[in-house]
C-alpha cells in the first residue's frame, strides 16, 4: 500500500546535524534530545540514527523505556525525572539517569533500599521559573543528595535556558551569571545549553549540551531557517493530489467558503489536513510545493484535506507529491504562517502519518 500522506525522514541529515552540534561544541559530550517521538520523527530509527551521540534525554520514563526495548544502550536522561517508587524502581531496572528538581524525588532517594545507584542531574532553577530547585534551596538539595547512599558520585548539575533563542535578550546572560555563582566550586560536571544556547551562546556550552530542535534541522531562532544555520532539514511532510478541479471567477472554496476565485482557476486537492497535524489555521497564500514548484494554499484547512491553486503549474495529475514543508518549503515558514513555532508542527505530525525512515 502506498500511503496518501507520509514524513520522510532523512537520517543522514539527523547525522550531519549531530556533527554540526560537535563542530559548535568540540569539548562538550552531546545529550541528544529525542523526547515526543524524536520531535515527530521516530524515536527508536531517530535514536540508531544519532548513535553518534553520548547520551540520549526523554521527557518521561516510557519514551526511555522504548529505547531500552529497541537495544539502545546509551545512557538515558530522564529529563522530568520519576514521581514514584514504581518508575524509581523501573529507572533502577533500565539503568536510567534521573533528573531531580523538586523535594518529593529527594525524599524518594533517600527511602531507596536497592543496591543500583543512580545518577542524578540535579537542576536548579535560574530564571526559567518551570522545573528546577530555586537558588535557596539548591544548596539543600545539594547536601541531601552528596549524603544519599542511592545516589552515585559526583552529581551532573543542569539548568535551563528560558530565552536563549533571543540572542539580544540579558535573560540568558543572567541565568549563566547566576548558574555559575550557584554552582562554584561543586563538583561535577555541568549541563545549559539547549538548541537555541548551542548556537548562539558560546558561554552557555558546558560539559554536555543538550540539542533537540537543531538536531531535526529546525531553527530555534525566529530570523533564520535551519539551512541557514549549515542544518539540514531532517523531516520532509509530503502528501498526494487526489483530485484537480476547475472553478469559475467569483466561486468560493472550502468551509465558510474562505477562498473566493479572482479568475477562473485550477485547483489540486490534495490528502492533508489538522487530522495529520497541518494546522487548521494555515492561512491561504501559504506554499506549498506541487511536483517541486511552488504553489500556494487556498481556502480552509480540513480535517482531511486541502485546496492548492495550480492555475499557474503545467499539468497536475491526481497521484502527484506535494510537499508541505521541507525542501523548499521550510518548516520555520510554514510556522511563521501558521502563527505558531516549528516545534509545533513537527512534533504535532499525527499517527496516521506513514513514517518512512530512510
């Protein structure tokens, strides 16, 4: 069966942009972040693909799971950590790393009477005022932790950047300022930058990184594509016409007929829609490719469908690829029109998606 709608993922580009991650961080180690679903590409071929890396960081303990069922034997970051003793004790079995940001999982540790040790990241709070230990407390969170039996030595000691893809913003140089004084003279190695600081915030490249979007080929900056950062887009969104029709001036397209034809036009239909994950509220003008040239969105997002003005393509045929984003398309456009982020749409790529992994 040849599906309608499919995300191609490219693994040499998640390969090449794992590389550009060591040639902006050469002394740092590099935690691949691979949480909801690799952003929308797979997580398990996403993981084989970044082999490369020295660590893998999920969002929470099934995704981590997953990965130890598919034979990955990286260590695994559990960026959220575990909230009770059945995932503390499931982390034990699968030899995962813990990230503790909050009291309840100290005390967790301390009740531990099995002999594996964690390995904790301990995240302290700089001004993302989300997970983390604020600044008066870590040095508790500290102690607690180098007197826990459960807990292996030294600690990784890790922060998160809240505006790093702003690159004239003093939040991220406040945060670093204070991460420094926090962790001064604590043993250890240290964790900070995300996409947006390994790309813009030398300061910010400490022991490890942790790259997620960039990895995907995806900027995290709002003034720039992936390519123009020397990424390469990993996830190309295609689908297939599945009719062409004529309309006349004046006709209107879509639901609440949204779209009303300036001339007599030539429309594709094609098989997409918020159903597998483009946005209902893509506008028209938004491009699209229709075999490699470019043409543009009109009408309404459907659960199922679109509607693309070709008047202007030679022949299009039912059963020709149209491409919604990557290549020539990219991806931080399609967001820019949809009034949302690139994260969005790649991790929003729905279930019924065929992922073709090549």
């Amino acid at each position: 069966m040849n599906p309608t709608i499919r995300a191609v993922i490219d693994t040499a580009a998640l390969r090449h942009n794992l590389g550009r991650v060591r040639e902006l961080a050469p002394r740092s180690k590099v935690l691949a972040v691979i949480k909801a679903n690799a952003y929308g590409h797979g997580s398990v071929p996403s993981a084989v693909a970044l082999a490369g890396a020295d660590g893998f960081a999920v969002a929470r303990l099934e995704e981590a799971v997953a990965l130890r069922a598919a034979g990955l034997r990286h260590r695994i970051v559990l960026l959220e950590g575990v909230f009770g003793t059945d995932g503390l004790r499931q982390a034990a079995h699968h030899r995962l790393d813990l990230c503790v940001h909050e009291p309840e999982q100290l005390a967790m540790l301390d009740a531990w009477r099995g002999d594996h040790e964690f390995s904790v990241w301990v995240k302290v709070d700089t001004g993302m005022n989300r997970l983390g230990f604020k600044p008066a407390q870590f040095p508790r969170a500290l102690s607690r932790l180098s007197a826990c039996a459960a807990v292996a030595k030294p600690l990784t000691l890790v922060t998160h950047l809240a505006n790093a893809d702003d690159r004239d913003d003093a939040t991220t140089r406040e945060q670093l300022d204070l991460f420094g004084r926090l962790t001064a003279g604590v043993p250890g190695e240290r964790s900070i930058a995300n996409s947006a600081g390994t790309l813009g915030w030398e300061a910010s490249r400490a022991d490890w990184v942790r790259p997620g979007l960039m990895l995907y080929g995806v900027s995290p900056f709002s003034d720039t594509t992936g390519q123009g950062l020397g990424l390469r887009p990993a996830m190309r969104l295609e689908t297939t016409v599945i009719a062409v029709k004529d309309v006349e001036a004046g006709e209107r397209v879509g639901y609440g007929g949204a779209w009303t034809a300036p001339r007599r036009s030539r429309l594709a239909v094609a098989a997409a829609g918020y159903g597998d994950g483009y946005p209902r509220n893509t506008p028209s003008g938004t491009p699209v490719l229709v075999n490699e040239q470019r043409a543009e969105l009109v009408g309404r997002v459907s659960m199922d469908m679109i509607t693309i003005d070709v008047t202007h393509l030679p022949r299009v045929l039912v059963g020709d690829v149209v491409v919604l984003w990557g290549g020539g398309v990219p991806v931080e456009q399609v967001a820019r029109a949809a009034g949302t982020i690139p994260y969005e749409l790649i991790c929003g790529v729905s279930q019924r998606v065929h992922l073709d992994v090549r």
